[in-house]
C-alpha cells in the first residue's frame, strides 16, 4: 500500500513551499532518537538504504503533511502553524507502515525490501514505536491538534482489527462482510489519518470550528483512497507500484472490487465464489479471479464508489475551504493515481 | 520483568480505593477496542485466559497507576482527578510488555504464556498498538498531563533501543557498557513511565508546579526498581517470579550486578569475565556466572546502588510531597520485592 507517491502531489508552489518547510523538520524529529533508531527510521522514510547510505528513493512525498500545511493556509494561517501536525501525521504513517508489513508478512515495501526484512521483526517493531513516540510529542502539548491524531491512532488500530478479522470470514453466507463493514473499516484504516491531518490543520491554522467538518472528509477521502489502493493492488503495475501484484486476492482480504462483484448475481459473480471458496492459489488462478472480478462489474462498481467519496470529501472541501485550490487538486490526485 | 505484583502494594484503605476506582475505569477503556482486539487485550491484562474464560492471576496489581492517584491525593486533589492518567499509565505499560516480549522473543509472563505465543506475532504487535493508541486517548485534551506521558514514551522507546544495542557490544575493552549507560538506560526504559504516573498525577491533583520535580523522582525510582529487577532475573525463585532465571546471563544482557561485579580486579571478576567472553551456555555456565557475580561483590554492589537510588527518589518526595506515607511505602516496596 503505497499511498504517498510523486503523481499525487499537483506541482506549484503551495506544494513546494511546504515540502520545503516540511523536510528538515522531519529530519529534524528523527534526530532525537537513539541513533540505531534514527538509522532504522531513515531506511523507513527513504532517506538511506539498509546499510545507513543516503538513498533517494521512493521515499513518499508528504500527501498527509501537505494536507495538513495547506488546510492551514486554507484557513488563512501559515503552513508553519501546522508544521508539527504535518511531522506528527507522517510520522504515524510511517509507524503504521512499518508495523503493517510485519502483521501482513509483506516482504517489500516501495521497490525495496520492508523495514523487518532489511533488520528483523523485533528491531523493525520497535522502530514504529518509536516513530510513534516522536509523533505523539509533536503534539503533546496542543490539545486542540492532538485529539484529532488520537482519534486517528484508535481509528487505525481499529480499522487494522477489522481488516485482519475479515481475512478469517467468509465469501458468502450470513457471517460474509459486507460492503458497509468495509466502508467502515476503511473510513478508520485509511481515512483516519488524512481526517486528522486536514482537522489539525485547520484547528491550527486558525479555525477550530471547521476541524470536525474536516475529520469527516479526510474519512470519505480515505475511503476513496482505499478503493483505489484495492484496484491497483489488482489491476496495477507491479513495476510502478513497487509491490507484487494479486496479493490481496492470494490471502483472501475482502476487498471492495470483489466485495462488489461477488454482490452481483450473473455467471461471472457465480463463478468468481466457485474460485474464492475453493481457494485462490498460484498466479494462474490469482489471474483469473482478477479476470472474473471484472466480468462481474466489481470493478466498475469500485471505480463509481470511489468517486462518490470523492465527491463527498470535496463537497465539504468547497464548501469549507472555498480557496483550497490546490488541496482540491491534491485530493483528486489521490483517488485518480497509479501508484 | 514483572513489574507489577501483589506484595509491592501495602495494604490501606488508600490503596484499596484506589483500585476500586481503577478497574471498572480500565474495563471501560479497554471496550472502545474492536472485539478481537478487547480479547487479547484482556489476556493481556489478566483479565482472562486465551480462550477468553475469566481469569483471577497475576495480571499485575497497578503500581503506576496508584502512584498516580496517591500523587494527585498528596496534593489535595482527589484520586479520581488523577484517574484518567492512571488508565493511561497501565495502558502504556501493558503495551511496553506486549511488545517487549515479541522483540525479547520471551515466551513466558506472569506464569503464562506471553501475548505473541497466545495469539501470534502479528495480533500481539496490534494489541500493543491499540493499548498504547487507548492510553494517548486518555490525556490527548490534557496537556499539562500528556506532556509527561508522552515524554515517557519517548523514553521508553530510547530505553529499550539502548538496552538492544547493549546486548551486541563487548563485555569489557573500550567499547564496554559503562555503569552510566546503564543508569541513562533503566531511568529511561523502567523511569520514565513510574515519572510520568507521578507527574501526571500531582498535575491533575492540582499541583503542575510540582510535575517536574515527580518526573525526576520517578526515573530515579526507575533505576532502583530496574537493578532489584535485575537481581530477580539472577537470584529470584521463578516459582515466584513466573519467568526463567538466568535468561539474562545466556542473552548477555548488560545488567548492573554483573556489571558491577567486572567492574572489581578481583579474581573472581577476572574469571567471571572470561566466563562471560567465552559465551554463557547451558544451565551450569548460567550457574557458575551467577556464583561469580556474587563472589565478585556484583549483588552488594547492586544492592547498594538500588538503596541510593530511591533512597534519592524519597527525598524528593518527603520534600514535595510531606504526607504521603502510602506513596512511600509503595516506592519502597517496589524495590525491596521477591517477585
């Protein structure tokens, strides 16, 4: 899942005034830990490679600290004012990275090896906690920000229970999930974070009326974002996304584009449950579920409801923060990517 | 490191309050949790076994918490004005030991099997994640008390990593550990939480003047309550402690008595030494290395640098806090423990 990614950031120079603010203070963050810490950590953020070398890679480019800056500015503060909270929410992201690929067994991570494959379990673990523990002080002492990243915290850990229950239910049945359950896990996995970098960035920017407004359609926005990610993780470029392709389909993770599909009821929505119950092993029968999944409007069905979120999340964008050109163009960006 | 157990906390109609406002405030925390995620977070509080049945164990008997109620009380506030605080300090602990045992690969907590061996790296990994996410929950709008928790963190997260790092540097030359690195590290990874429980609470209790004062007292406190935990982890019954002894000596943990006792030129610290660089293997080396500690003046040592620290931590206390006798106890049994 790599959601931050250079084809979703619009050039100009909003967002490279932030990207500007953003990075030696992300440095800087970094700096305060035990230096074995600090090294892990900089191989998790792209800035040097398992041997502690300089690296530039595919690092991600900062979609939820420009989100964070430029609610701020939307609002008429600067994008100092949400400086910490934009270092606070990518700090959890890259916690929650680091500690999803050890919980889902995923062995690569934006065209490189995951963080406990490069150093091991135990060390990786620790090193998002610790990420964590620097996100958490960011914010420590700005309550009007820092709820919204708790309500983040308990939203991503919830979110994450819910996806790893899922891949123990069925397909089908009275115990299969349903399409409101994964909305629901998504808006928190997903959505949370993003809900937490536009409310922070507002509250702190100057306006903390609009935070709650903007907690909301960060969740939309996530579940725009999390229908995407499921698509590409199905139909995307391995090469471009840095991740292997049909993982999802192999460990059975419900996912909207089949969830949709399989709510379907012609030959191809039948013959897709025939496929999933009996077990989706090896790329031959991965590539056929993909195949049938299509067939059966699942990916159609993915693609229009992630744009209805979209839509949703903008609405209160531009209602809220009529100015936030290039906020609307970033969020956009997001749901509309390849990688 | 069994931290928390019956015989530190002295008997008392304060303490006994304390806990009767506790508990029913930890369960309530813990339900916010998904389902799946409450399970094993009850498990790892003791509160049930790995089925999920009622358990009455040893699920640890809330030292930080009631250090912080007490705080807030020898202020003159009540002890529920410290209540959130002390949720969220056994939140942070049974979160440290969730993740703890996964990077320490310990098998065994509380005469149980620990988290990960119960549920799996992964779920142990995310009801850490989603203890410590309920902690930082508790205080978020709490500035004046959040402030320290989140130091804490930091500090827990700097322990561990330096305690890591110990264990594959040498036992002597001039890349030993010193005896102040270890200092550094148990008043981080074992103070900084006992601190932020006492800081914490006089905050709460109505006295932020004081929350300076009690975090220092509590990483002192830390220092002695690390090394009596190291003299458990070499000498204690594990009939009575619930984990094997001697795995600190076969893992080449840098703890204080052995520490202490190279520190000698006797020629019991020159044969432990060479024990030591020879590789403790087996339960007779173990044996042997624990004789030579001892022979070398490692446990009087340890034993002495334990008594300064909290004989340090009590000074502060009996100066900020004149009327806390039942803190004082505790702080006292806390160090002066068999288990």
């Amino acid at each position: 899942m790599n959601l931050s990614h250079p084809d979703a950031v619009p050039p100009g120079g909003a967002v490279e005034r932030c990207r500007r603010l953003f990075e030696p203070a992300m440095r800087e963050a970094v700096s305060a830990l035990h230096p074995w810490g600090a090294r892990m950590a900089a191989f998790a953020l792209g800035w040097s490679d398992a041997d502690g070398r300089p690296y530039n890679g595919d690092g991600g480019k900062g979609v939820r600290p420009t989100i964070a800056m430029l609610s701020a500015e939307a609002v008429g503060g600067t994008a100092e004012s949400a400086l910490q909270a934009a270092v606070a929410v990518e700090l959890v992201h890259a916690f929650s990275l680091a500690h999803d690929d050890i919980i889902d067994h995923d062995e690569r991570r934006r065209h490189r090896e995951a963080l406990w494959k490069a150093y091991g379990v135990g060390p990786a673990l620790l090193t998002g906690d610790a990420l964590l523990a620097l996100a958490v002080g960011r914010l420590a002492a700005r309550p009007e920000a820092m709820t919204y990243l708790s309500a983040a915290l308990l939203e991503l850990v919830h979110g994450q229970s819910a996806d790893m229950a899922f891949e123990n239910r069925p397909w089908s049945g009275p115990h299969e999930v349903t399409i409101a359950e994964y909305t629901e896990m998504a808006a928190g996995k997903t959505g949370g974070l993003l809900g937490a970098a536009a409310a922070a960035g507002v509250a702190l920017g100057g306006a903390p009326e609009l935070a709650d407004r903007m907690w909301e359609a960060g969740r939309d926005l996530g579940v725009a974002f999390q229908i995407a990610d499921d698509m590409l993780g199905i139909w995307g470029d391995p090469h471009v996304t840095g991740k292997p392709v049909h993982n999802d389909l192999r460990r059975e993770k419900k996912t909207l584009p089949v969830l949709a599909a399989l709510a379907g009821d012609g030959p191809a929505a039948r013959e897709l449950a025939a496929v999933l119950s009996s077990g989706v092993a090896g790329e031959e029968s991965a590539r056929q579920a993909a195949r049938l999944v299509e067939e059966a409007g699942g990916r159609a069905a993915a693609r229009a409801m992630a744009d209805r979120y979209l839509a949703s999340a903008l609405e209160v964008l531009d209602e809220c923060l009529p100015n936030a050109a290039d906020l609307r163009t970033l969020c956009t960006g997001l749901v509309n990517r390849t990688r």
